[in-house]
C-alpha cells in the first residue's frame, strides 16, 4: 500500500515539475523611441543622483535623457508563451524575458541654451560641444565621459528586455556657468529621421560655494 | 625583455639537460620559515608618485612572514637543480625559484667550487598607491579601485655566479655571490578623480617599465644532518639571502580629463634609490639518495 502511495506520489510531482516547465518565444518584438524627458541630476558629490531640485551648482550643471515607447512595452507580453499544463494548473507563472529592439538609434544630438550662458554665449545657441554624456547601462571600465557624437556611435541597437526599454544618458555641461539660471532644449535626431524634442526646467545657478555640515 | 627570457631559457635548458644526463641521483626537500626584509631609501614623492614608497612597510622596511618549499635534484655529482616556492601569510603561492649549479674544478673531501645561475620572482605588496593623489589634488575626491588597493609589486631576478661549498662529517655551508640584473614585472592601474562641486572627471593611467637594474646577491646556507642513513638524510638548515641594487620604478603616466580624448602623457623616471632584500629562514631538509 505504502509503495503504491509512493509511486503515486511519484508521478504527481513528476507532472507538477513536468507543468512548471515551459517555453518562451524569445523572437523579438520592435519598438520605436518616440518619447524624451529631461530630469534634473544632483553631481555635486561622487556620483550624479536624480534630483527634483531646479538649482544647481555652476559648475556642476547635469541633466539625465531618457528615450524611450511612450506607449509602453506592453504588446512584447502578448506573445503566449508554450506552457506544458498537462491537465495542471502551473505552480508559478513562466516568467518570460520579452525581448524588445528598438527600429531606430540616435544619430545627432544637438542642445541648445535657451537662455544666454555668458557673454559669448547668448540664447539660442547651440551648445552641444559644450556637454560630454555618460551611459546609465554601464559597460564602460572608465569613470570618464564620452562626447556626444561618441555617444550616438555607441548607440548600437541593442536588445532590451521587458521593464528596460529605455535608452538613458547623462548630459554634464563643461563649462563654468556665470549666468543666474539656465535652460536647455535638447534634440535628437534619430536614424529614420525623425527628432525628439525635450525642454529642461529653469535651473537656478548657486554661485556661491559653501562647505557641506 | 627578450634578452632575460633567453638567460631564463639558458637556465632551463641547461637543468633539462642535467636531468637528461643523470647517472647518481639525488632529491632533497626542504621546508622552511622565515622573515623577509625590504627596505628602500623612500625619498619624498615630487610631483609625480614613486610607486616604490607605497610598498607595504612599517617604517623603512616591510616585513613579511614566508613559510618556503624547495624540492632539489642532482642526476649526479656535479649538477645540482632546485626550485622553490614561496607562501605568504594569504595562503597565496608568491615566490618562485629555479637554479641550477655545476661543480668547478676537481674533486676535494671538504670543499668545493661550482657556478650557479638562478632565476627568481618574488612578491610584495603595494599598498594605498591612491595617496600621493588624495594629498595633491585636495580639490578633486579619488578614487582608487578598493578590490585594488592593495596588489602585488612582483619582482624577477636572473643571476649567475660562483658558489663555494664546504662539507665535514655532518655540516655543509654553501655561500654564493652572483651577480644579474633585477626588474619589476610591468602593471597596469588606473586612478579616477572627481572634482566636488563640478562636473569634471579626470582619470590617471599608469603603466610601469620593466626597468631592469644591476643586483647583487649573497646567499649563505649552512645544513647539519641530525639523522644519516645509506639512503637517506634529514638535516636542519639555515638559510640567508641579501641583495642589494639600486632601483627605480619607471612608468608613463596619462591623464585623461573630461574623456578620454586629448591626454596629456608624461614618462616618469623617479630617481635610483637603494633597494636592500634581505631574508632569513631555517627549517627542515630532507635528502633522499
């Protein structure tokens, strides 16, 4: 009796384990960049941090850019995933990757100051020399930045998984600012042509350099 | 570098060889504690580092505990060859010696004469090396790799030279003098600062020379067998080595900032100060024939 129990048992879990496995559609599904934000990024420790602070020191103005499907990257679940039920309800959900690949990159990025920087500086000009970048996906063994045009090149189309499908970067503006607050528009040409245009806030400009308590 | 993989190759083509042509054999094992001092006239840094005054030491010296293994064999009377490694208090394999040895002139019951010629490569630490930044630049924050703030500093020496060797009844001293060239084994680090309150980052790159200098080295060894069988002896040993050699640390230095585009490179020659290595360690032989 015991034995014909076992083997039942046996044959339960080798089922259950058997249910628990499944298969995913790891085709690709293609997205397009259509939205960018601008956010507000605190570098005047070590390392930059999102801030939503609109004053910044003048020599540490920062910015972080986010490209990314407005609509979400919800139709890369749609896909059904091959799950073997056999007759069974799944212990836990097969937890698929959804893989997502956007259809365009970045090819130019151009920034321009909204408000006059200095005296050689005025509204209106375009500034992106002025700025280097630096990823937010890592990769790189160096602390340093990259310039913008190294920025775009790096921008290969990569693949991204479900909840990641945002292409960021960190703008870092070079130069010393004299002015009291400045604003920045910020353009991306893409690939197929298009452009994505983002504003930042007024950002105040704290002079005056006082040590941290 | 090429010419010291050749003396390197000599050494181990002239130990296949003996082994090759073995006729008398004998094994020996030793196993040894001991203490290991370097000590380096450290001058003060000027504008550039000397990677050599972040060794690992306290006050002028840094000391170091060395538990040694060397494992010899002699194919007959006149070739000797060992080698050897050495553990540090990590537990981590540090050392490594090769050298082999051939009898001079003609045979004689108390002592004789032989040629050596020896290859070693031993470690030391090189601690905090990010200070001579941090006190420098007190504008900018540094920031040094901490799974390498610590790394070793290896060290190769390739000598050749005549050993003397006396032997009565139980007691046998040996006592060396060669003469070579020492050179540290080439590293790569790299040292990121960040300016507080501003956006720049810049990033130091060092990559060090080989830059091989004249060492001199002593080695005194004195062994007594406590128990002597037909084929087999277990002696007590003691053994000292000192070197002595004048030596600088060679490196290019580039300093990247904002990217890594338009660095400014700088080749550093720090001045020759003297580098003294002394050990001294004792343990158990064992010598099968």
């Amino acid at each position: 009796m015991i034995r014909k129990l076992l083997l039942l048992f046996f044959v339960i879990t080798t089922i259950r384990i058997a249910s628990s496995c499944c298969e995913c559609d790891e085709s690709l599904s293609y997205f397009d960049f259509n939205k960018l934000t601008l956010a507000n990024i605190d570098n005047t420790g070590d390392w930059p941090v999102s801030t939503a602070s609109d004053s910044m020191w003048f020599e540490a103005v920062a910015f972080e850019a986010a490209l990314f499907d407005s609509t979400g990257y919800y139709y890369a679940m749609a896909k059904p995933s091959h799950d073997l039920h056999l007759g069974f309800q799944a212990a836990y959900s097969c937890k698929c990757s959804f893989p997502v690949q956007s259809m365009q990159q970045m090819s130019e990025i151009n920034i321009y100051t909204l408000e006059s920087l200095n005296d050689s500086l005025p509204a209106g000009a375009n500034v992106s020399r002025l700025f280097v970048a630096q990823s937010t996906s890592g990769g790189s063994n160096s602390t340093l930045y990259v310039s913008l045009p190294d920025l775009c090149n790096s921008s290969e189309q990569q693949r991204y998984y479900y909840g990641e499908g945002v292409e960021s970067f960190r703008l870092f503006l070079k130069i010393p600012v004299s002015s009291p607050f400045v604003r920045f528009e910020m353009v991306i040409k893409l690939t197929d042509d298009r452009e994505l245009t983002s504003q930042t806030r007024r950002i105040y400009i704290r002079h005056q350099q006082t040590s941290p308590l | 570098m090429k010419c010291y993989m050749k003396l390197l190759f000599v050494t181990v083509l002239l130990a296949v060889s003996a082994i090759a042509s073995a006729q008398h054999e004998q094994f020996t094992f030793s196993i040894s504690t001991g203490n290991r001092a370097i000590h380096y006239d450290s001058i003060s840094n000027s504008d550039n580092p000397d990677f050599l005054n972040y060794r690992y030491h306290n006050g002028l010296k840094g000391n170091y505990g060395m538990l040694l293994l060397e494992f010899g064999f002699s194919p007959d009377s006149n070739w000797k060859i060992s080698s050897g490694f050495g553990i540090m208090s990590d537990l981590a394999l540090h050392d490594a010696t090769l050298s082999v040895s051939r009898k001079l002139g003609k045979y004689h019951r108390y002592h004789t004469w032989a040629i050596a010629a020896g290859f070693s490569l031993y470690s030391q630490y090189l601690n905090n090396y990010h200070q001579f930044q941090e006190v420098h630049d007190t504008l900018f924050t540094t920031f040094a790799n901490s799974n390498f703030i610590q790394m070793d500093l290896l060290d190769i020496t390739i000598t050749a030279g005549p050993e003397y060797r006396f032997k009565a009844k139980r007691l046998n001293l040996e006592q060396g003098l060669k003469a070579g060239i020492a050179g540290f084994v080439p590293f790569y680090l790299t040292i990121a600062q960040k300016k507080e309150y501003s956006n720049l980052r810049r990033e130091y790159r060092y990559q060090t020379h080989f830059s091989p200098a004249p060492a001199f080295i002593s080695t005194t060894g004195f062994s007594y067998n406590l128990i002597e069988t037909y084929d087999f002896k277990l002696a007590i040993m003691v053994e000292a080595i000192a070197m002595i050699s004048s030596r600088t640390l060679k490196y290019r230095q580039t300093l990247s900032s904002w990217t890594l585009e338009n660095a400014l490179i700088t080749d550093v020659s720090p001045q020759k100060q003297w580098y003294r290595f002394t050990e001294l360690h004792a343990g158990l032989r064992f010598k099968f024939e």
